[in-house]
C-alpha cells in the first residue's frame, strides 16, 4: 500500500543487512500517529493452513505453509519471511524453503517460503531441519485448516526412502544423526480434486453438466450419484477428465479414485444451478431536452442469456433493434421522447419494458402569435408578438431587417418595408434551448396576402387553370387589391400561374 515512512508502535518489522558492521537508528517524535498510514495492510487470507511442529526433548520449532492466489514459489515480500533461526544452535530448528528445481535465484534459499500458489499438481516443499543437539526428533502434523477436505499430505524422508502418509495428526519420528543433511525431508501436498460445473441453460431444460479431473496418478474411476445415494454414471480406467450432461438443478456426489495407497481417492460435492431468472430492464441515464437527441440510456439483462431489443416510439414505429447483447449495454444519442422496449431471450422469453421517458422536464418550446396579420405599413408597421414558449425564462427575439434584438418576454417591432419578414424566437433556461421562426407578411394599403401549406410548384399551368374557384380557395387565397393582386406564399412557385376574370 501507500506508506508514510512511519512505524507505528505495535507494528513488528525486521531488518536485513548484508553490511559488515550494520547500524540502525530510530527517532521517536510521538507516542501516538493521529494521521498518515504506517501499517502495513496486506491480505493473508490463505485457503489453506498447515501447521507442523519440530520437537526434541522438551523443546520445539515450527513452520506454517499457505496457499494464496497471489503467491509464487519464489520468495515473495508480502508473503515470505526470513526464518530467524534461534541463536542457541544447541536448540532444532524447523524452516520451509523453496524447491530449488523451481526457483531461479539460488539466494533465495536460504529464505522460509510460507505463501505458495494454490497447486494444480502435486506441490513439494521442501523442510530444512536443524537438529541442534537432539537425535532423537519427531514431526507432528498440529493443524491443516483447508479449503479442500480432499487435500492429502505426504512426508519423505529421502535419507531412508520412505513415504509415510502426514495429515493432520499425524507424527513421524526419527533419528537425525551427524551425517543427515538438513534437506533429508520433503513435504509433498497433492492437488486438490478439481471439477467445473455448468448450469441449466434455459428454464426446464434439464441440461445442467459437470466435468471431473483426475486426481493422484491416472487412471481414474469416476462415480457420480445423486444425493440419494443412486450411481447415474461410472468410468473405470480412464486416463481423461470425465464429463456428465443431462444434470437437472440439484446436488450431486462425484467420487474419484486411483491406485495410489497414499491418496487413493477424493470426493466432492457437484452443484448444477437452475437457469437464471430471465429479466431485463431499461435506465433513463441521461435525458435529453426536446429538439436535441443527447439522451442515453442502459440496458440492463441476465447475462447468461442473449437478447434481442427492438425499440418502438410511443407512435409503434421501429427505431432500432439491437441482437446479441448481455449484460448492461449503453445507448448513446437518443433523442427526446416516449419509448418502450421488446426484449427476446435466447431461451424464448419475452420481456416487455414500456413507459421509457427521455425528454428533459425542463425542455423548451419556443413558440408565439401574432395577434393582427398581415402587418399594415400604412396604419404604421407596427406588431405585436406574444410569447407562448413553455418552460423558458429567457429570450432573444431576432428581426431580419437589422432591428437590434429584443430580450423581452413578448416582442414589439415596427416594419418600414413591404414583403415576407422573418422574425424568430429563442427562448431557454438553465437546462434547455429552443427558437421558433415565423414569416410575417408586411403590405402596403390595402394589399392582403394569404398563407398556403402546399408546394404547388409541381403543378403544370394547365392544372392549375382547370381548379374551379372553391378547390382553389383550399390551395391558396387571392385577394384582389385596388391596383394589384397580391399571393402570400412560403414556397416558390417557378411555373406559371393564369388567372381568368369572368
């Protein structure tokens, strides 16, 4: 972790020093560290725990061997320490230390490996054994704690060619004479029995499956039964990983064995699941305001299914369909609006998400009217806009004659040229933004102009002169002026229009 140099008073450390003549000095500034971290955290939770005991005539040493995922064979600083042996060498002493086949630097030996991965083959360790001015010595098995009830231990004795088995509570007594080595034992760990167990694919499918390893020396004799005791399946013989499909959701034994008298089998317990719930659901992650499309949205689904999402708007149009996704999936860009969701799952379930909502609550609609249209220049140009925006407390109302804006609520503007006016409203908050724009008519007299929906460009002259009057009125208005006949119009008609007085 992340130190501040600091050691706390009840924190043990020890120093290693290959100087001739070493020296260490500690300063005290308080009794108490009311700040910083100076422990030292590490995570030694082991799954497994052996504890074995050296004893003499009234006197002992031991050493403890684990297991961590984040061990190696070599010495590891978080896990490891140097085995202080006692200064009294009439006294035995016990110490771990790596196999030196696996380690790389020679030096290491001489330091206890404690920590060891967890093993997928069978582990030696090798025991250095000081036997002081004791002969007559005795190992004792005191503890193994294990994750694994299968997990066999082995003690060699290499000066006498012996393999006794050295589970917990176990002893094993010898002499230790002037011409033993200290490396004389070896404590050899097997592999723990190892199987993988898969699920229920789909709801009622009864296809859960499991798949055994072997454990000591092939070949194998695999038993599975059920919980009531019933063999379903036996392999004798065999020299590869045994598979059993078919399983319903339950629990099952899975018993192996082999021709080893040390560790002539294992048993384990095999759990096949029920498939997963199949559910699904959406989150409005981020809404967006009406004429923008930033919303996002997370899918979320049981992912040990596949699924296939169609997106409707709130109108059933298909927007999108999305296939293969688990898991949470993000969807970026969504516009404004009212969505539901249709989720299919690999196994044929249907999950219907509705009501999915992206607009912002504070989006605004810019929007406003014109109480008297077209504007009359000779009554003096003048217009009134009123403001019917909705959810905004500031606006920007923009002329295109080159007036200066207004900011007011409602606008107020007077025309001094005749012609098709463009006048636009921005309206915003604090959230969200929205303009409106409108062409305004501005005559002159009596001169009046008509609005019309419909592009009539595409319309041949002949068609357009055979439109009796009242199909005509629908189209577009004409108004006939003193001197002039004036046509409002928001697109460009480029064919030519006949008019006939009868």
């Amino acid at each position: 972790g992340n130190l501040d140099g600091q050691i706390a008073s009840s924190q043990a450390f020890w120093v290693k020093t290959k100087h001739g003549s070493p020296n260490i000095t500690f300063s005290e500034k308080s009794k108490v560290n009311n700040k910083g971290v100076h422990m030292k955290a590490v995570d030694l939770s082991t799954q497994t725990t052996i504890k074995i005991k050296l004893q003499g005539d009234g006197v002992w040493d031991e050493t403890v061997i684990g297991f961590h995922d984040g061990a190696t064979p070599k010495y590891d600083s978080h896990f490891d320490a140097y085995k202080f042996f006692s200064s009294n060498e009439s006294l035995p002493n016990l110490a771990t230390i790596a196999d030196t086949a696996m380690v790389a630097d020679a030096e290491t030996d001489n330091m206890s490996i404690n920590m060891w991965p967890v093993p997928e083959e069978e582990l030696p360790v090798d025991l250095v054994v000081k036997k002081g001015e004791y002969s007559e010595l005795t190992f004792i098995n005191d503890m193994v704690d294990s994750y694994d009830d299968n997990i066999c231990l082995v003690l060699e004795d290499r000066e006498l060619g012996v393999v006794v088995p050295f589970n917990q509570g176990d002893v094993y007594s010898f002499v230790m004479g002037e011409e033993s080595t200290e490396d004389r034992f070896s404590l050899k760990i097997s592999a723990p029995l190892i199987h993988e167990e898969y699920a229920e694919s789909c709801p009622e499918a009864n296809d859960g499956s499991a798949v055994a390893f072997g454990y000591g020396p092939e070949p194998w004799n695999f038993i599975w039964a059920d919980m009531n005791g019933n063999v379903i399946k036996e392999v004798t013989e065999s020299s590869t990983p045994d598979t059993i499909e078919g399983l319903e959701p339950g629990v099952y034994d899975l018993t192996v064995t082999n021709g080893n008298e040390k560790c002539p089998s294992a048993s384990n317990v095999v759990i096949i699941n029920p498939a997963a719930e199949q559910w699904a659901e959406a989150e409005v992650m981020v809404e967006t305001c009406s004429n923008e499309a930033l919303g996002e949205l997370k899918i979320k689904t049981e992912e040990s299914y596949s699924w296939t999402v169609n997106i409707y708007d709130d109108k059933d149009q298909l927007l999108e369909t999305m296939v293969e996704i688990s898991g949470d999936t993000i969807i970026e860009g969504v516009p404004a609006g009212a969505f539901y969701m249709e989720m299919l799952s690999s196994c044929g379930n249907e999950v219907i998400v509705e009501d999915i909502q992206t607009t912002h609550p504070q989006s605004v609609e810019a929007n406003f009217e014109v109480p008297t249209t077209p504007v009359d220049l000779s009554a003096g140009g003048s217009a009134t806009f009123v403001n019917i925006s909705e959810n905004a407390d500031a606006f920007v109302w923009e002329f295109n004659n080159g007036v200066v804006d207004s900011t007011n609520i409602d606008g107020q503007h007077i025309f001094t040229t005749a012609g098709m006016h463009e006048v636009t409203l921005k309206a915003s908050n604090e959230f969200c933004a929205d303009s409106y724009t409108k062409v305004i008519a501005v005559i002159v007299g009596n001169d009046e102009t008509v609005d019309i929906e419909e592009d009539l460009s595409s319309l041949d002259p002949d068609k357009v002169t055979d439109i009796n009057k009242y199909e005509l009125d629908e189209k577009m208005a004409i108004t006939f002026g003193q001197t002039n006949i004036t046509i409002k119009s928001d697109v460009v008609i480029s064919q030519e229009v006949k008019f006939q007085i009868f």
